[in-house]
C-alpha cells in the first residue's frame, strides 16, 4: 500500500468535519439573524395616543377611551346645534323624494323622454270628414298605412317591416310565455306531490299562486289558460264571492220554507219577489266562478 492511499482517510475525514462546522455556523447566524429582528420589534416604539400612553399627556390612547352620554362635547359627542335632527335630512340638496332614475346621460334623458311626450300627445286627426283625437304616434302610422294604400312604396315598405317585427316579438314572447308557464306547473306539480306524503308539512307550506292545476296549456292553439286565481287578491275575492252566493242560496232555502207555510198574499209576493232576485244573483256569481251549478269548487 502506498503512502496515498494511507493518507486518503485522514483526508475524508477533514472534510467531512469542515462540513459539518460550515452548517453549524450557517445554523448559529440564522439564529442570531433571527434574535435580532425579534429584538428590533419588541423595542418598536408605539404612536402616541394608539396601542399605549400617549407621552405627551400620559393619558390612555383614544381608541382605549370610554365616553358616556354626558360627557357634553368631544370625541363622538359633536354640539347640539350640529347634531342630526330626527326627521330633517342630513343632505337636503339630495335626490328628492319621487324622482325618477336617470338610466341614461342627461343628454340622452332628456332626449327620451321627450320624444316620448311628443309620440304620446295627444293630436286631431282629420278621416273622412271628421276630426278625431288620438296619440301622435298613432295618427302617423294610420297616415303612412293610407299612403301604402295609396301605392306610396316608401310607406308600405315601413308598414311591412314594423308588422313584421311586431309579430316576430308576439311570437317570442308567447313562446316565453309558454316555457314559463311548463316550466312552473312542472315544478310545482312535484313540490305539492311531495307535500301530499308529509300532511305535517303540507299545512304549513304555502299554497302557489296561481295553482298548477289551474294551469292549462293548450298547445294545438298555443293558448295558456288560468282556470283559478293568479294574485292573492283574485283569491280573497273569489273565498268571498263563494261565501256570499252560499249566504244567498240559504236564503233562498229559508224562503221556500216560508212560503210552504205563509198565506198572506202580500208577504208571499214580497219572498217570491225576493227569492226570484237572489236565484239570479246564484246564477251570476256561478258563471263568475266558472264551476258548476251544484257549487264545487275546482
């Protein structure tokens, strides 16, 4: 064996002891670097009057201060004639009350509205000898639909093109009108099924206006008809016709029985006089309602 080959080892072994002081000291400056910065912000001084004493007054910083209702004027507490006032605005040269929403530039607002006014006034029109009032609007498109009439092209183009674009617009929209009504009596056809298996959930749970089952969708015709109340309000008053042409027709059990006992012959002109008013108003209020004669309800 040579001399360095013996000396290989000893070599090894230097280096990995230089290695590991090398990581020791990188370990003890990062840990002194690290000591340092935490000194740094534990003796950061504080700002006067937030988070400690204030140095000038030696009072407690204002965020820490606790001001009662009497402590007349000062931080919170301005001056009574500069307080806000119950009922009188804080801003009086706001949005006054009832304006309308400018949606566009003054400019343009005012563009609109005003061709709106002008397209919605009220003009005479003179057909056939007589003088008639309608919207401006209106008497332009019956003068551009004579014109058309008349062979003018530039008319009947125009009135061709707005029908046009009207129908396509009714169609859209009872198109809409029909995916909405599916779409509804779907949903909550499934919702009320689910309620009939829960009784304790279906007495609480709101009945949907109008009811799906008022809903018929007739799609020969593309007609969409309600059989039922849409609103709360149509159904109040249906709940009181109903109750009503019931009053009515006790009464009219009530002067049958009358009348199978009575013999004075004016008393039975009055009850058959009255009798005879009240089966007529059963009969208007059942073709209001739309059901049968026997009175069920839909």
């Amino acid at each position: 064996m040579s001399d360095h080959d013996e000396e290989q080892p000893d070599v090894k072994r230097d280096t990995e002891r230089d290695g590991v002081t090398l990581q020791e000291d990188r370990a003890s400056k990062s840990a002194k670097a690290k000591e340092t910065r935490r000194n740094a912000l534990g003796k950061k001084k504080s700002k006067p009057g937030v988070g400690g004493l204030d140095p000038a007054l030696g009072l407690p910083p204002i965020n820490k201060l606790k001001l009662s209702k009497s402590a007349g004027v000062g931080y919170g507490q301005p001056p009574a004639e500069h307080r806000f006032q119950p009922g009188v605005s804080g801003n009086p040269r706001g949005r006054p009350i009832g304006a309308k929403t400018r949606r566009l530039s003054p400019d343009g607002y005012r563009f609109h509205e005003g061709l709106r006014a002008e397209l919605e006034r009220s003009v005479k029109y003179r057909e056939n000898g007589e003088d008639r009032e309608m919207p401006a609007i209106q008497a332009v498109i019956r003068q551009h639909i004579n014109k058309a009439m008349q062979g003018v092209i530039g008319s009947a183009r125009l009135i061709v093109d707005a029908a046009g674009q009207v129908e396509n617009y009714d169609r859209r929209q009872h198109e809409r009108l029909i995916e909405t009504m599916i779409e509804y009596k779907q949903s909550h056809e499934t919702r009320l099924r689910a309620l009939e298996r829960n009784p304790d959930r279906a007495q609480a749970a709101e009945i949907p206006l109008p009811h799906p089952d008022h809903i018929e969708v007739d799609f020969v015709s593309g007609e969409v008809l309600l059989k039922g109340p849409a609103t709360e309000a149509e159904r109040y008053a249906l709940e009181k016709a109903w109750e009503l042409r019931e009053r009515f027709r006790e009464y009219v059990k009530a002067a049958d029985e009358i009348l199978e006992s009575e013999t004075c012959e004016t008393t039975r002109k009055f009850l058959i006089e009255a009798r005879q008013k009240l089966v007529e108003q059963i009969q208007l209020f059942t073709d209001a309602l739309g059901d049968g004669e026997d009175g069920s309800r839909e």
